[in-house]
C-alpha cells in the first residue's frame, strides 16, 4: 500500500511496485484523481492488481475508515509506504482541529500505520516505509507549540512533521524489533513536484521516478531485508538530526500522538508497545 499516491513521488512508487508485480492498494483523498492513477499505472505496467483506497486526511474519521477499507481487502499487507504530504504556507485547522501539516504529514500516518500494524504483523516479514525530509534537520521544537498556535510559519510547520516522522519511525522500529517487520524511513532528494513548487522552488527537481527510487529500494531490496530503524538517502543509511535521536522527544511525541490521534482508546490488539 502506498499513501499519497495521486501524484508525485508516491505515484512512482506505486508505478514501481506495481511493475514488480505487486498487488497494489492506492490511497488517495480523490476518488477521480485516484482513479485516473489507477488507469495510468494499470496501463504502463499491465498489472490489473491496483485497488484503489480513499481517505483526506484531514479528516481523523477518514484515516480510521481507511483502515477499515484496508482491512476489508487484504489481511495482510507486506510493504507499507507512508508517503502523503502536503506544504502549507498558511495555517490552516483540520475538521480536527489540528494545523494541517502537523496533522497530514505525521499525525495521520502516525494512526494509519498503527491501525494496520496487524496486518503487517500477519505479513511478516513485511516492511513499513515512511518517507520524510532532509528539511528535518531545520526543526526547532516547541512541545507546548506542536500547533503553531502561537507561531505560524509553512517552512518551520513542515519541518516539524518531517522530524516527527523520523521520531515515529526510530521509535516504531524498536518496538517492533524481533517481529519481522521493518521501518525505515528517508529522504526522496528534491523533487519535481506540487509539493516542491508550492513550498520550497518555483521550478526544477528530479523526475518523480527518481524520488521513487530510495522508497522502492527500502520497500523491496533484499540488502535491506532486515534493516530497521535506519534514514535512508540515495539508497544508503545516513545520519538524521540530533534532535530525530533524542529517547525524550520520541516518548514526548508517541504519547501525544495517542492522546491527539485518539489511538489510546483503541483495542490493544491494534496498538503496539
Ligand atoms: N518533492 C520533494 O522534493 C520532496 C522532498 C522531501 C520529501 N518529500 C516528501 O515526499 C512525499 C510526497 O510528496 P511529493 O513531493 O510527491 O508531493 P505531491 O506530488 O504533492 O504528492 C503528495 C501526495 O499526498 C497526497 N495528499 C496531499 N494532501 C493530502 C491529504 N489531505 N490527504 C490525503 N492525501 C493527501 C496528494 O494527493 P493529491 O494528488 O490529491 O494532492 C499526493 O498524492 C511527502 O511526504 C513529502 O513531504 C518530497
């Protein structure tokens, strides 16, 4: 399965496994831009095994029917690329309540990924892929300001989020360690996309399928069968931020995450740790 999967970096991901013969859930929050990847993918690659998921998640509500959908077609899944993001230059709440980066690009998959932890328990060994940010590094963090309430700005709001996946991924590793399920996380390089242009440069990047090429490769590579808990760029592990290694920011940010996602509540048996 592969969030984000309309456009970009997460469609050519998709593209890739579909390629390799996958069957392939696509997420996407559009059901007509969905269903045109689906035609395009299913054309390039001759695989009619691509299904497609829908959820915005801006919508808390929607990320959990999505796990349901999921949970619907499949009972096990064996990649899971966490890829959806978005760029806000303004703030901007969800039907949540939540500024919108901090909740599409981290809080979101933070859920999703929780929720269908047991069926990629069930699909051992299977591979959880979350693609961040280089922008990572230029986090500062306020935990009493996660929500840029007080302070507003696109850039610092996405870096955040892209360091609060790099804390989910580190942590989500070690309390799967021994289980047979992977979770690494990297950065795709700058890439020509919506998401570029709308934040970070008018114009230029990579090709789309070049930014697939490090998901591809944590989602499929046998060099990297029983790699966890590493970031990844250009294929190869590298060192994240300071502050992505901090033990107190991850416990800091799972458990906020859970109070905030509403993933505390959850049965046990959907829940990890
Ligand atoms: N491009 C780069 O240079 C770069 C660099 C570092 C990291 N990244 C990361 O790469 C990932 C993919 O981004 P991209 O560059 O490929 O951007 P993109 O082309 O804009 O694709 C983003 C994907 O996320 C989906 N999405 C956006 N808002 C959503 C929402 N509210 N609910 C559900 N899905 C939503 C989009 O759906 P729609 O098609 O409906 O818009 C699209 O499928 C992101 O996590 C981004 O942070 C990108």
């Amino acid at each position: 399965m592969v969030t984000g999967a309309t456009d970009g970096i997460g469609k050519e991901t998709a593209r890739g496994l579909a390629a390799g013969g996958a069957r392939v859930l696509l997420h996407g929050r559009d059901a007509g831009r969905a269903q045109a990847a689906r035609r395009d993918i299913v054309s390039s690659t001759g695989n009619e095994q691509v299904e497609v998921v829908l959820a915005d998640f801006q919508s808390l509500r929607q990320v959990r029917d999505l796990a349901r959908q999921v949970h619907g077609l499949t009972d096990r899944l064996h990649v899971l690329v966490d890829n959806a993001g978005v760029y806000q230059e303004r703030r901007h709440l969800t039907e949540d309540g939540l500024e919108t980066t901090f909740q599409v690009d981290y809080l979101a998959p933070f859920l999703l990924t929780n929720l269908l932890l047991d069926l990629v328990l069930a699909a051992a060994p299977a591979r959880i892929v979350v693609v961040s940010s280089g922008v990572h590094q230029r986090a500062a963090v306020d935990l009493d300001d996660l929500q840029g309430a007080r302070r507003y700005d696109g850039y610092a709001a996405y870096a955040l989020a892209k360091l609060g996946n790099l804390l989910f991924t580190y942590e989500l590793a070690e309390r799967l360690r021994g289980s047979g399920v992977t979770v690494n996380a990297l950065h795709p390089g700058a890439v020509s996309t919506k998401l570029l242009h709308a934040g970070f440069r008018p114009s230029g990047g990579a090709p789309p399928g070049e930014g697939a090429r490090t998901p591809i490769y944590l989602a499929t590579s046998p060099s990297v069968a029983t790699t966890s808990g590493a970031y990844f760029v250009d294929e190869h592990p590298t060192t994240s931020s300071p502050a992505s290694y901090s033990r107190e920011l991850r416990t800091a940010f799972w458990e906020l995450s859970e109070r905030l996602s509403g993933l505390a509540g959850d049965e046990p048996a959907r829940a990890v740790g």
